[in-house]
C-alpha cells in the first residue's frame, strides 16, 4: 500500500489508486460553491412572539349583523291584515311597485330596508324589509286608517295650520262620486279624474311623519295632485311653499294644477298624467 504524497506525512492512503491518505484528502477536497441569492434564515419564533388566536381576531374587521328581515307574511300576523292588502299598502304609501314580474322597492322603500329577492320556483319577485318596519308610525298609522279605527285626521290639533286650513275653506261641494271637496275648482279635478275612470282619493295623509294632507291620491303610479287656487292669500302662499318642499323632500310624484290648468282641464290633465305613465284613453 503507498504511503501519502502530502510532504512530510507517512500515513497510508486509504485506496491503492488515491494519493492521499484519508485525513489529507478531506483537507483537500475542494468545498462546494454557496449560492449568495439564498433569502436569510427565517428568526425562529417562540411561543411568546406568536400571536395569540385572540389578538388575531383582535386585527380582524368587525362583520356587522345583517339586519333581520321580515316579509309579507310576517307583516300580516305582525300588523293584523289580510295577507293580501299588505303589498297594495305598501305600494300606496309609495315603497312599492309592481311590474310584470313581481313586486320591486322604490327608492323610498330601500331607504325603508326592502331588499329585492326572488322565488326560485318561478323567478317572480318580491320584496323582503328590515324588522323595524313592524314599528313604523307611518305603516301602524295607514293600516289603522285602513281597518277604520284611524282619527288622525278629525283629531288634528286646532293650533295646526293644516286644522286652521280646514276650518276656514269646509268641504261644502259634492262630487259625482260623492267626495265632498273644498272647492269649485277641486270639484272639476275629482269629476274629470272620475270621467277618465281613474281611482282617486281625497285629502290623503301623506305617508310621512310631517301632518300633510295632499288634495288627491292616484294609487295607480303613486301621484298625487295639488290645486294651488288662493295665491292671493299670504298664509296659503306660505303653507303651499312649506308642502311643494314637503314633496321635494321625499321625491313624490306631483301633478301641480293653478287656475290656467282648470279653465281647460280635460286637455291638461291627460298631458300631466301621462308624464308618470298613466295614459288616458
């Protein structure tokens, strides 16, 4: 066996073909080639610098409770009305619509927590709406007035202007279909809105927390009309200003009628009509 070539070192080399016994071999074997792009070792973690599951739910947004949402059903058993005349009150007090497929929120509605949804079964639409309707003044208020037991408007105070209104202009004149109006004027609006065959009502509270008495409801296209006749009178000039912003405020649709609409009604009022989609045949 050859002893190791390294000078100096009579050790035996540990193969017949090697020239260096084993302890110079490893002195002398060439070391691999270390990459400098390697990231540097991650710092290892405790169990004190990890973060706990608390203080990670801690970092987390808070999810707010989506509101609980009730529907027509609920509505009914809740309020104590006919399944069947919840929707078309809803619809009067401006919150709903209806199209061919269903009923749809209006922006009143939305603002009121509707919420659009459909039935599987057949796609239709309808519309659910957040619990807090079960308390809304103005729904108690129009389905008290709808089961008859509603006195709002004999009741209102007598220090109210829209009271001191009523007690000086009476509903002395009777219509074709029987409504007692206040004016000659309002007579002909009720009489053409009657000849055209359009449901109407008078003196409708507005579905509003204000006390406002509008002078005629269309349920179809939630319209309403307003006779501006006493122009000359400074408090019905005021109480008029105080109600066109009323309609404003909550985006009624509003027909607004003056004495030059009620000389040639028959041709205004189709024109006004017409502009919320209610055609006149």
């Amino acid at each position: 066996m050859k002893t190791c070539t390294q000078p100096g070192c009579d050790q035996l080399v540990s193969k017949p073909e090697h020239q260096l016994c084993l302890e110079h071999w490893k002195a002398n074997k060439p070391k691999p080639a270390t990459s400098t792009n390697q990231p540097p070792p991650l710092p290892q973690q405790t169990s004190q610098s990890l973060p706990s599951k608390a203080k990670v739910a801690s970092s987390l947004p808070e999810s707010s409770a989506s509101p609980k949402l009730v529907k027509a059903t609920e509505i009914s058993k809740k309020l104590g009305i006919h399944i069947n005349k919840v929707n078309p009150i809803l619809a009067e007090l401006g919150w709903l619509t209806k199209d061919q497929n269903g009923w749809i929120p209006t922006s009143q509605g939305v603002a009121l927590g509707a919420v659009q949804q459909t039935f599987s079964q057949d796609n239709k639409k309808y519309v659910s709406w957040s619990e807090s309707i079960l308390t809304n003044n103005i729904l108690i208020e129009t389905i008290a007035r709808f089961k008859g037991s509603d006195s709002t408007q004999q009741n209102l105070s007598e220090k109210s202007d829209e009271a001191d209104f009523r007690k000086r202009f009476p509903a002395d004149y009777r219509t074709t279909d029987g409504h007692l109006v206040r004016s000659k004027a309002e007579m002909l609006i009720d009489n053409q809105l009657y000849y055209m065959g359009i449901v109407h009502s008078y003196e409708r509270k507005l579905p509003i927390q204000e006390k406002m008495y509008c002078d005629f409801y269309l349920p179809v296209g939630n319209v309403y009309i307003e006779y501006w006749g006493y122009e000359d009178s400074p408090d019905y000039a005021a109480r008029k200003r105080v109600k066109q912003e009323l309609y404003r405020k909550y985006n009624f649709n509003l027909i607004e009628l003056s004495d030059k609409h009620i000389n040639n009604l028959d041709d205004h009022l189709p024109a006004l009509l017409l502009k919320f989609g209610i055609a006149v045949s």
